[in-house]
C-alpha cells in the first residue's frame, strides 16, 4: 500500500488546479483521471471566456495545457478511477480500478458534475456545433440570432433570460403546461417579451447541416403534432449530476448530492479532505471558478499538513 500526502481526485480544471499548486508546495501529488480526462471541457469547441486566451481555445488544448503545466512540477498523473473510500480515519483510504490500494494525509475531491442530455443521436452530432449545455458559455456565440432551450426548472428559467438579452428570440420548450421554476423566476421569464414558450412540447430532433444546427423538431406531447423551429443553437438545461456516488455516507452532501463545503473555504465535513469546481458549485459551474477554488483547496491542504 502507497501512502501520499495528497491525492486529487479528478483531472479537470478544478483538479488540475489544486494539482499545480500542491505541487508546487512539495505535496507530491497523485491524481487519479477518471473516466472523462480533462474533464467537461473536453466535450466543447471553442472557450472564450477563461483569462489568458485572447483568441479563445478548444476545451481538449486547454486541458492539455493544464495537465502539462501540473506534470511540469512534479504530478503523478495516472488513468483510472478512484472507485472506494473510507474518510472515517487518517491517512484516508482509497481504492482505485487500477487495483492500488493509496493512503493519503488529504484528498482534494474534484469529481464535477456530468450535464445531463436527452439522449438524442442528433444531439451527439451537432455537440459543440450549436448543441450546448452552458448559456453563459456559449451564448455569446448567437448574439442576434434564434436560439432553442429546453427545460423547466431553475436553471433552464436563468439560462433563458440570460440568453434573451443576447439573441434575438428564445424558445423555451417544456414538457408540461406550467415551468417547474420558483415563482420568481417564471415571472421573469413570462415578462421577457423575447421569449416564447413551447409548452407540452419535448425536442424529438436536433436539425442540422455541415454548418452545425439549423433548428430543431418539437412534438406536441398533447396533440402529438411535430412543428420545426429554425434555430442557431440549442441548449439544453435539464440539470447536472455531481459524481459524488463513492463520497456518499463519507462526506456530507447536500440534498441534491453536491458536496457540502464550509463557505468561503473548500473544507468538507471532514477534516484534510476538501472539495473544489462543480463538485461542490451548482451555481457558477464555470472552468475559472473551478481552478480558483482548486487553488483554494491545495493551500488549505497545504496548511492542513503544516498544522
Ligand atoms: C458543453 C460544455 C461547455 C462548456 N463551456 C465552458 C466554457 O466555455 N467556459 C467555462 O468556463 N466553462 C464551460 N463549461 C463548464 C466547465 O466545463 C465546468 O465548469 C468545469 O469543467 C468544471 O470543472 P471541474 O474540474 O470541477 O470538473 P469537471 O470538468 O467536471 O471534471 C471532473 C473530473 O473528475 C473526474 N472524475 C469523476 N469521477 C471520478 C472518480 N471516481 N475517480 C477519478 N476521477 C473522477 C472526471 O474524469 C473529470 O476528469 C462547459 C461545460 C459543458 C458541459
């Protein structure tokens, strides 16, 4: 059995984060990938919003960058998955699919989240050619035009009034007669002349050409009718999945499954595991807030250890 001072689990932005910086103070870190190296962003185009990219970059350049820079200070990074932990007592115990059996003094839980899709075969094709799971990402990309998105609660009600004061019109579609939002948030969305609902209505196809999307087929669930909307982008905002499942019972989560951490740090319930990126955020859920609060976790482990 190995024993670390600290092992990061998750190699996204989050986790490459606190990789670097844990590194950097001499913590010989361990990261275990999983099963999405690099995480989320592998899955889009083009990013234009995290600083030091004035030309924008592909999410797969940038997280190689990431991983480059923590391996250049010393990062063990090893494919696999964590699959087991017991956090009940120090060093904390981890099992990986690898078949190693690690100690570690801290672990930094890095783990994001997973967007949820419809599952369409067309929604796969056109990904990151008008198919988005992220307004604030990528809603820029269709200022002035025609956008579809999906969804009903919360989120889907947010991301459409960000997206009407960009583009030109918004169809919001939802399966039933009435959002699931809270009562505010339907107010906004009913009082923004540049949306308009599609109500009992569930996306069967994402329409498209070499170009990416061109619209997107709605049926009726009600009269069963199909009409096609002409839209530039599609996004879909039907929630997130934190990957939490191997913490649970190990570290208090909240009633969504997000890990709950002390506010304005990245301590969990239990003391030397922290958390940081969508993990433990399901209300930024952006790359540069993720690295920030990696490099939060690696200095609180740091100073976890020095203690
Ligand atoms: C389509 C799309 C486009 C986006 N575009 C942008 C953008 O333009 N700008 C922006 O700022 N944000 C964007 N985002 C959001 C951004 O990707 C996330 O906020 C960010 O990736 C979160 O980083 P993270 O490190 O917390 O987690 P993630 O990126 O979700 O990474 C989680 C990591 O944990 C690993 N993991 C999970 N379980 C285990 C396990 N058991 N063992 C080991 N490893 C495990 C996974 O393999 C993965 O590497 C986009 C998201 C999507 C889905």
């Amino acid at each position: 059995m190995e024993q670390v001072k600290c092992l990061i689990i998750g190699s996204g932005p989050a986790g490459y984060t606190a990789a670097i910086y844990a590194a950097r103070a001499d913590l010989k870190p361990v990261m275990y990938e999983g099963m999405q190296p690099g995480g989320q962003l592998t899955i889009t185009t083009e990013v234009e919003n995290f600083p030091g990219y004035p030309k924008g970059v592909t999410g797969p350049e940038m997280m190689i960058e990431f991983k480059e820079q923590a391996m250049r200070f010393g990062t063990d990074v090893r494919s696999g998955l964590v699959t087991n932990v017991d956090f009940s007592k120090r060093p904390f115990k981890a099992e990986a699919d690898d078949g190693k059996t690690i100690l570690a003094d801290t672990v930094i839980i890095a783990t994001g989240a997973t967007a949820k899709w419809l599952g369409l075969e067309s929604e796969k094709k056109y990904m990151g050619q008008g198919v988005s799971g992220c307004a604030t990402c990528d809603g820029f990309f269709y200022r002035g035009k025609d956008v579809a998105i999906v969804g009903g609660g919360d989120t889907a009600a947010e991301e459409a009034t960000y997206l009407a004061k960009l583009c030109k019109k918004v169809y919001m579609i939802h399966r039933r007669d009435a959002l699931r939002a809270s009562k505010a948030m339907q107010h906004k969305v009913m009082n923004t002349a540049n949306i308009e609902m599609v109500w009992n209505s569930v996306p069967e196809e994402v329409l498209g050409d070499d170009g990416g999307v061109t619209g997107v087929r709605v049926r009726n669930v009600v009269t069963s009718e199909s009409r096609d909307l002409d839209v530039w982008g599609f996004f879909v905002a039907i929630g997130h999945q934190p990957n939490t499942d191997i913490f649970r019972g190990q570290v208090e989560l909240d009633e969504m499954g997000y890990v709950k951490t002390i506010p304005g740090s990245t301590k969990t319930s239990v003391e030397g595991v922290f958390a940081c990126g969508d993990v433990q955020d399901h209300y930024y859920r952006q790359a540069v807030t993720a690295a920030g609060t990696g490099c939060m976790a690696a200095i609180e482990a740091e100073r976890f250890l020095g203690n």
